[in-house]
C-alpha cells in the first residue's frame, strides 16, 4: 500500500491532532479520493552506496538517492538537486531525531505526477512530474516568486510524507485521520524554522486552494479518507496564524480563514506542537535509552 499526500495533489500524509493532550489526528490508508498515487514494484537502488546522497542518513535514518530524469523532466531534477531540498529535510530531521527508522527520499521520473511513502520500500518517491506539476500551476496563476513557492510545496510535502514513516515504524500511536497528523507535522516542523518555514507552509496552503478551485464544489468527495483540499489550505493557514497572531493578522481574510476559526487557531496549533512533541520526546537526538555519543 502506497501513502500518499491527498486527493487534490499528491500528497496523502497523516497529521496529528490530539484532542486534550494531543490535537485530531488523521490516517490515510492510500486508496480513496483522486490521489495520485500509483502501486509499483520496489527497484533496485541505482545510486552508489559510497555516494553521499546514497549513504545512510544520521539519528532518524534519512536518506537520498537520485534517480533518472526522463525527457522533459531534467528541470525538476535539477531544481530539486541544486536547491537540495531533500538532503535539507534529511539533514534536519536526522539531527534532531534519534530513532530507530529508516527511510529513503528518492527522486524520480514516475510517469505521473505524485509523491508518496511506501511502508514496504520504507521510501518516499519523490516524482519530477509533481515538482513540474506545482510550478506549472503557480505559474498559471500568476503568482509571483514561482520557484520559492514550489521549493516550499516541496519541503511541506517531504515533511508530511516522512510523518507517515515516523507514525508506521516507530508505531506511533495518535488519534483521528493519519493524513490529518501528517499535515501536522509539516506544521510543526516547519514553523519553528522562521520566515522561511512559514513560507514553505503559506506555499503549500496556497497550492492546495489552487487544487481546490481547479477541482470546483463537483470535485470534492466529502466521505473521502482526506480532508477537502480547501480544508486543508485552511489548516495550514490557521496553525500559521496561531503559531504567531499579531505577525500573520493578513490571514484572517474572512475567505480563505474566518474570524469564527482564528478564535480556535492558537489552542489548534499549541494541541498540534504539544501533540508532537510528546511523541517524539523519546526520540530527541542523544535522549533515546542505549544512546551512545
């Protein structure tokens, strides 16, 4: 079973909400609404072992690998490498992580637009077509700062897909839908980074009410396992909001967040980062038992 990172783009990840002591979670199991994942048979690795972008990452077990870049693809690949956007995920999770995990980020030509996590393969399939995908539609809409909001989507959707990987190895328990959960962690990772991480999550919401008005009223499925793209890019608006008020005052639109929900965004984004935190305590770099130094 492929996780993947939601119905709208290809982003089914679980995020954590722990209601109480933790905020609502979410878990996604792969396989309902229009997701872009695709089922496929694990490949061998063609990256060297003795590569640094190969090798096994540090505490969390992060790794990145590059793979070929089909005709039309050599963009993505190349932005995806220049910029180092998953070697900047893996290196900052491993650091702060020390868990018994293993997961590869790998890059890839897909044949569809995608990014997903595979339990089995213990990856995440980083595929060109969706960086391609992203950019082409803030493109279409005339945003500006094209390659910064991509290169934010892409940060964002790494973290929700590694969340998947944290929640099934570490058997992490939460509550609510794993797709919630992970879009919770990329919240809570992000956020702490400053300016640069509340734009990499303000990207994210803004590309996922690009899905959502692409797909119109007709196109949600409100039984479906994922939270409506427009509900998400609300989300993430909020726990922006809640994380700093006063500084993100801008959000509270009335549109794209309500006053009535902004009320609720600093206890939603406070449950999320105490959520997390919490379970992810046992696993701090040099706190895990057996640690050696």
């Amino acid at each position: 079973m492929w996780i993947t990172s939601g119905p709208g783009r290809a982003r089914d990840l679980c995020v954590l909400a722990l209601a109480a002591a933790m905020a609502a979670t979410a878990c996604a199991t792969g396989t309902g609404g229009p997701a872009r994942s695709r089922e496929r048979a694990a490949e061998p690795s063609s990256a060297s072992p003795s590569s640094p972008s190969a090798s096994r990452g540090g505490g969390a077990g992060l790794s990145v690998e590059y793979r070929h870049a089909g005709e039309g693809e050599r963009w993505a690949r190349d932005f995806l490498r220049d910029r180092k956007l998953p070697q900047e995920v893996a290196r900052h999770l491993n650091g702060q992580l020390d868990a018994p995990t293993a997961v590869r980020l790998r890059a890839r030509s897909c044949g569809s637009s995608d990014i997903s996590y595979d339990p089995v393969g213990k990856r995440v399939d980083v595929c060109y077509e969706f960086v391609d995908e992203v950019r082409a539609m803030f493109a279409d809409a005339g945003r500006t700062d094209v390659e910064e909001r991509t290169a934010g989507v892409v940060r964002e959707t790494l973290y929700h897909e590694v969340a998947h990987a944290l929640l099934g190895q570490l058997d992490l328990p939460y509550v609510g839908r794993e797709e919630d959960v992970a879009d919770q962690f990329a919240a809570y990772e992000l956020l702490p980074q400053g300016r640069r991480g509340s734009a990499a999550l303000l990207a994210a919401a803004d590309n996922y009410a690009l899905y959502a008005e692409e797909a119109g009223p007709d196109g949600v499925d409100l039984s479906g396992e994922h939270t409506p793209d427009a509900a998400r890019s609300a989300n993430y608006r909020c726990y922006l909001y809640g994380s700093a008020p006063a500084t993100h005052e801008r959000l509270v639109d009335g549109t794209h967040l309500s006053e009535d929900r902004a009320e609720l965004c600093v206890d939603e984004y406070g449950d999320l980062e105490r959520g997390w935190k919490k379970l992810l305590a046992p696993y701090a770099a040099g706190k895990r038992t057996g640690h050696r130094s």
